[in-house]
C-alpha cells in the first residue's frame, strides 16, 4: 500500500514553531518518511533544523532523511540522505554514510537513471516531477506510466515527486507508487496539514481496500 513521504518547505526559518506544524502532520496519520530540504542555507541552519526535528520523527517511527548532504547526514545522525543527479554518485554517498543509512536516488523521468540506481544498490528510486510544484520548478515532467512500468519490474521501493495534492494524487496510487513525496500538498492545505495526512492516507487505505489488500 502507497505510504506518505512528507518533504519539508524550502524554507524554515524558526525550526521550533515549524516543529508545531510537522508534529500536528504525524498526529494525522501514517508518515514513512521526512526530508529535511533546505537549499542555498548554511550548514548551521541545516544543524539547527536537523537536531529540533530530527528527534520529532524518529520517537514517531518516522525516518529523517537529509536531502543532498551525505556528510551532513552522517555527522547530524540522519536516517538516510536523498542524493540527486547533480549532487553525488550513489556510490560515493554511500561510501560516505556507510551501509545502514538509507540512501534514495532521483531519477526525475528516466528508467536508465532508475535501473542504474536499483542496480547499484539504492534503497528507493524518485521519479518526478508528475505535476508543476510549488517548491521547485519542473524541468523533467515525469509520466504516470514509468510508476506503472517500474511498480511491475522492481522490487525496489519507487517514490513520485513533484507537485502532489490530495485532489491529483489518484493516479499515482493506482499505478502503483510505493511512496507519495508530498511538500506543499501537506504544508499548504486548507484545513492544515494535520487534515492533510489525514486525508492522503484515506486515499491510501480506500485503494488497498479496493485491491483486496490489508
């Protein structure tokens, strides 16, 4: 069944009254995951951020991801780091972060990307973006039929990216997507993110009801 992969806003810039906001996201449902996201801020600002939050998801169950920064990862005891295209080989992060650390790839809309990266060894794969984001701008628009493709090959966990929202994720459940990256589609919705977890993982369960699934 497709899990919730929360991501966080691009910016924090009070990471205790953030810390509000994401623990009323977890009090509305099941997360899997949380990356910690922060571009083009100084490392100290990404520590500050780490060690208020950090704590949060991991007395929750819910893995802290450190997007970009294998480095930073290690030395803030992240769970795992989020690795793109431009950023770091696979292999190199995961020299850095050593074998128990999770390590996820973007593969923005190329199954080579994917293969190479499932091949290697990653724990999941990222394909996106499916739809126009509010956090980052498209420059790989991804279709839902390389969700459907990889769920059907691999057994490597995949993650959509990229500008989900309760009211457009359907199509992403029903081909298949393991994990659902979510950023503005939680942090922005109407009646709050709380609301929003909750909601997300409605559509989660309805679909697993619906295939027979527990």
């Amino acid at each position: 069944m497709t899990r919730l992969y929360l991501i966080s806003p691009p910016r924090i810039e009070h990471p205790p009254i953030f810390a509000a906001e994401l623990r009323a996201a977890l009090d509305g449902g099941d997360v899997a995951a949380f990356q910690l996201r922060l571009k083009d801020v100084p490392d100290e600002a990404i520590a500050q951020a780490a060690d208020t939050l950090r704590p949060i998801c991991q007395q929750r169950g819910v893995a802290f991801i450190l997007n970009d920064r294998p480095d930073l990862a290690v030395k803030l005891d992240c769970d795992g780091v989020h690795v793109g295209q431009d950023d770091m080989p696979y292999a190199e992060a995961r020299r850095i972060v050593g074998p128990d650390r999770q390590i996820g790839v973007t593969c923005k809309a190329s199954r080579h990307f994917a293969m190479e990266a499932a091949e290697a060894g990653a724990d999941y794969v990222a394909f996106g973006a499916f739809f126009s984001s509010t956090t980052k701008p498209v420059t790989t628009p991804a279709d839902v039929e390389i969700v459907e493709w990889w769920s059907g090959l691999m057994e490597v966990p995949c993650v959509a990216i990229g500008g989900i929202t309760v009211e457009n994720c359907r199509p992403l459940i029903e081909a298949g997507a393991d994990f659902l990256a979510v950023a503005g589609g939680v942090w922005d919705y109407r009646e709050g993110p709380e609301a929003a977890v909750r909601a997300f993982n409605e559509l989660f369960a309805a679909h697993g009801s619906a295939d027979g699934q527990p």
